[in-house]
C-alpha cells in the first residue's frame, strides 16, 4: 500500500485510518503472496449502494510492488474482486483510476478485464477557514 498511498506516515498511520476511518463503512483488505510474507499485490475495497450504480463493489485502493509488476497477480485481485462482488449481490464493479502515461499498463489490464471508461470523475479541494 506504500507505494500507492506516499503520503501516509508508516504502518501504524494506515493501520489506525483503516481501523478508524475505513473498517466502519465496509472496508476490507485482500492480498496476492508470491512466496514472501510481503504482499505483492492488494486491494482494499468496500460494498454499497447509491441510486446511480445500485449495489455495487468499489475498489479504493489497488496496488502492486515495482517488483512484482506483470506476473497477473492485480488480475488475480481483480478477478476474485469480481466473485466476491457477485457474492455479496452487487450490480457492478467500479474503481477509479488516475489518468497519465503512468498509469496505461493499469488502465489495459482493466480493460483486459471487461472493465470500461464510464464516466469522468471530477474534484476539487474545499477552502478552509
């Protein structure tokens, strides 16, 4: 997850926000291991509902080490993602990802996975004080 969230300060920063923030709304972690007791890859990911996509699954966060690019394993998350979004009784599959250069090898294997580009999400940062 490091290498998808910089940001977060260490382990205990991501164990507390998950715990905290994250575990009350659904959201749970599944890894890929290849052989090591490092993850080489995971997802964190939460079922719900809204009257645009009714039941759905999302995926908030899918990562994989540098290291361990291009051995199937975000496929392998990305497939039992979907059997588990069928277990739950969800309509869809959603997962936003960020746009660049980057990120095309992401965005084929999503695409390899039957997903589609089916909206533009847009944000903006809320003034404080």
């Amino acid at each position: 997850m490091r290498e998808l969230r910089p940001g977060l300060a260490g382990e205990a920063d991501f164990a507390r926000r998950v715990d905290v923030l994250q575990r009350p709304q659904g959201y749970r972690l599944v890894a890929a291991l290849d052989g090591g007791p490092v993850a080489a890859a995971v997802a964190g990911f939460r079922a719900d509902h809204s009257l645009s996509w009714g039941s759905f699954l999302y995926v908030d966060d899918l990562s994989t080490l540098p290291s361990a690019r291009r051995r199937g394993h975000a496929g392998a998350l990305l497939d039992w993602l979907l059997e588990e979004a069928a277990r739950l009784g969800c309509d869809q599959l959603h997962l936003d990802s960020g746009v660049g250069a980057e990120r095309a090898d992401a965005h084929r294997l999503y695409m390899s996975k039957g997903m589609v580009i089916a909206a533009h999400h847009f944000a903006r940062a809320v003034p404080r004080g």
